[in-house]
C-alpha cells in the first residue's frame, strides 16, 4: 500500500491508475474475473513483465486481488475489489470524453 498520499485527491486517483495498462486492466475486470492469459489478450500490446508489474502494483494498492490455485500448469485469477469496482464512474467518465472528443474530431475533419 503506498504509504504517503498527495493531499490533492486528483492526484492521488492519478497515482493509482496513471498507467494506461491499469486503466485498461480496470476496465476489463469491470466485467468480472479474468486470468493472465485473458488480462494480456484483451489488453494487447503489452509484455508480460509489464502486465505482471502493473497488476503486482495494483494488487498492492488494494484494487484488485490475486487469486492462485495449487494446479499444473498455475491458473490465478484476478479480480477487482470494492475498491476497484468504486472507479467505475471514474472510467466511465473517460469513455463518455474520450467518445465525444473522438466526435468532436471527426466532424471537424469531415
């Protein structure tokens, strides 16, 4: 868990999700739990020690929880927690600008 928090609230939801990979595994647990494999094909173009880093953070900052099974080959599972789900009108307040910007971009080029 981070330790010391900017007094300024903005910042401090900029400290957790800055990472467009932790906006984008945000946005993908919002549907529920998913794995790895699941996480890193949705999200693209990310590595794997990437993808591990950004969800070993978030873990961390309690946003998510990490779930592993005791099987071969390993199988965890990762999934947002109360806190996690609580950025839902967070994200979705960047879908509703980033759509309207997108609009707003192509009439202007239009």
């Amino acid at each position: 868990m981070i330790r010391e928090l900017p007094a300024c609230p903005a910042e401090t939801t900029l400290l957790l999700i800055s990472d467009r990979w932790k906006v984008l595994i945000v946005r993908d647990l919002m549907d529920g739990t998913k794995r790895f494999g699941e996480l890193k094909k949705s999200i693209g173009n990310v590595t794997q020690k990437v993808l591990t880093a950004n969800l070993r953070s978030m873990e961390d900052n309690g946003l998510l929880t990490r779930k592993v099974y005791a099987e071969v080959p390993p199988k965890v599972e990762y999934t947002l927690t109360e806190t996690g789900y609580s950025l839902k009108p967070v994200l979705d307040a960047m879908i509703a600008w980033g759509c309207a910007y997108k609009e707003k971009m192509k009439s202007a080029n239009g």
